[in-house]
C-alpha cells in the first residue's frame, strides 16, 4: 500500500512540476495563437469550348476569399452572340456566379453555375425565375451538369 502511494505522490509531482508558470506570479501563460490558414489565389484561369459551330471562352481571377470576376462569351450557332462579365463565388468545386452580358444591344443578367471537374469546367443548368430583372436558379442543388460542351483549361492571351 506504501510503494502505490509513493508511486501516486511522484506522478503527481511529476505532472505538477511539466506545467510552465511564470515564476512571479505562478499562472500558466498562453499559447502563441496558430497563423490562420490564408487560401491562395488562384491567379487568372482561362477555359474554352469550341464544336458544331459553337464557341464559349471564360475567363476569371480568384481571390482569396474564393470571390471570383471575369468575362465570358457565347457564340452558338444560329443564335446571337452575348459576352459580359461575370461576378460570383467559387463553391467548393462549383462556380456560381451572376454573368451581365450584351445581347443585339440589351443588357441582361442571369446566374451560371460551373462544376470544375479533372482540370475542365462543365456548364450547370436547371430550372430558373425572373425576378428584378434577374434570372436564377430556383434551387442550386437541383442542377445538372452537362457532359456536352466542357469547356477545357487553355492559355490565358
């Protein structure tokens, strides 16, 4: 009974004596608190889709708060050509972003979605509203994105 109490009493002297005080006052100082973790930008990135007579460039920065503005066009046969810029986020891997563009001299506004899969962007689509002049996804979690034009990383000019 002698030798577990004597062998309690040193672990507890063992455990009192590895805790840092400061000497003067006997109180345990703080830890240095960790750097934050600072996502990097991701620098300007550059993708393009062309076939079947169709053509779609984007191009967009990425700060460090994943805020993401840049420019996109479409020129898909048989129908009018619009570019404008584009203003959103990035999601994980998912881009949503509000695309002001010009189309036969009216501006409009309607939201995009792009998946960034395997170092190409696929373009999302679902069922939209109108409202303030806007048109959006009705629920982002309902889309669907198309393997049919994926647009491929490039060279920024």
């Amino acid at each position: 009974m002698k030798k577990l109490l004597s062998l309690t009493l040193l672990a507890l002297v063992v455990l009192v004596s590895c805790k840092k005080t400061d000497p003067a006052t006997g109180v345990i100082p703080p830890s240095a608190p960790k750097e934050a973790e600072i996502a990097e930008p991701a620098g300007n990135q550059c993708y393009s889709y062309s076939g079947n007579n169709d053509m779609v460039e984007l191009s967009y920065n990425v700060n460090s708060h994943q805020e993401v503005n840049g420019t996109l066009s479409y020129a898909l046969s048989e129908k009018d050509k619009n570019e404008g810029i584009l203003v959103g986020n990035m999601k994980g891997d998912t881009l949503i972003a509000e695309y002001t563009f010009t189309s036969e001299g009216v501006s409009s506004v309607r939201e995009v979605a792009f998946l960034q899969k395997d170092g190409t962007l696929i373009e999302g689509y679902g069922d939209t509203v109108e409202a303030n002049d806007k048109i959006t996804f009705k629920d982002k979690t309902k889309l669907k994105f198309d393997q049919k034009n994926v647009l491929t990383k490039v060279d920024c000019k």
